[in-house]
C-alpha cells in the first residue's frame, strides 16, 4: 500500500475519533487539556503546565483554557498562597464530560484487535511517532 494512501488513513481515524458534535463540544486539543487536569496534581494545573504537557506556548495553552472555562467545565482562580498563579480545577461538568471522552472509543477497537494485531500495531506507532518526533 502506497505509504500516502496510510498517511491518510490514519488522519481519517484520527478524526473519526473526534466526531461527535454538539452544545458542548470540544475540539482535539481541548480534551487533552482536560485529561491532562484529571491527572495532573494541583501544583501542575496551571497554564504553564498545559503548556508544557501540551508542547505549545502559553497563549494556545490559555486559550483553549478560557475556552473551557466558558464552556464551565473548568475554572480558574488566583492562588490562596500567591494570586500570580492562577489555578484550574475541572468542574463537576468537566469529570462528567470525561466519562465520554472519545479516546475510550479507540481504546474499544483497539482492544477488539488481536494480541498479536495490537502488539503490531503499538510496535508501529511507537516507530512513527519516533520520526515524526526527531523531525
């Protein structure tokens, strides 16, 4: 198979992925912010730290965090301790989003592939990713 015809295959599944649609719905890197802030301890929920997690700067960081905060499913307050950080919690609405997060659908059809299919497979994202990351 022409490697073209892979490149977009695996775009299309990547935005299979993100599909659904509605009042509440969030682009690609707004759900990886929200994954990032369900796992990431309370020092680390700051801009600067999607930032980080998300190897972008701090202006796409802070907005895609304004953007979910208007979509109150985060907020963002001033530090107790030091009112120069700004802290960002999930809301109620934010942890309930989670429960549907698209990448459980991927998850589902990777786990319907073989052992062998998905050993494969991780085998040969890993080597994707790898040159794609030294680029």
């Amino acid at each position: 198979m022409d490697a073209s015809v892979v490149a977009r295959l695996l775009e299309q599944t990547a935005r299979a992925v993100y599909e659904a649609r509605g009042p509440k719905a969030i682009h690609a890197g707004q759900w990886a912010v929200l994954r990032y802030l369900a796992r990431a301890g309370r020092q680390a929920r700051t801009v600067g730290g999607v930032a980080t997690y998300l190897g972008v700067t701090h202006a796409p960081a802070s907005r895609a965090v304004a953007s979910l905060a208007r979509k109150d499913l985060v907020t963002v307050k001033a530090d107790a301790e030091d009112r120069r950080i700004r802290r960002i919690d999930l809301t109620p609405a934010g942890k309930s989003l989670l429960d549907h997060d698209p990448v459980h659908r991927l998850t589902a059809a990777i786990e319907a592939l073989s052992a062998d299919k998905q050993k494969e497979f991780a085998t040969t994202l890993e080597a994707l990713y790898g040159r794609l990351a030294k680029a």
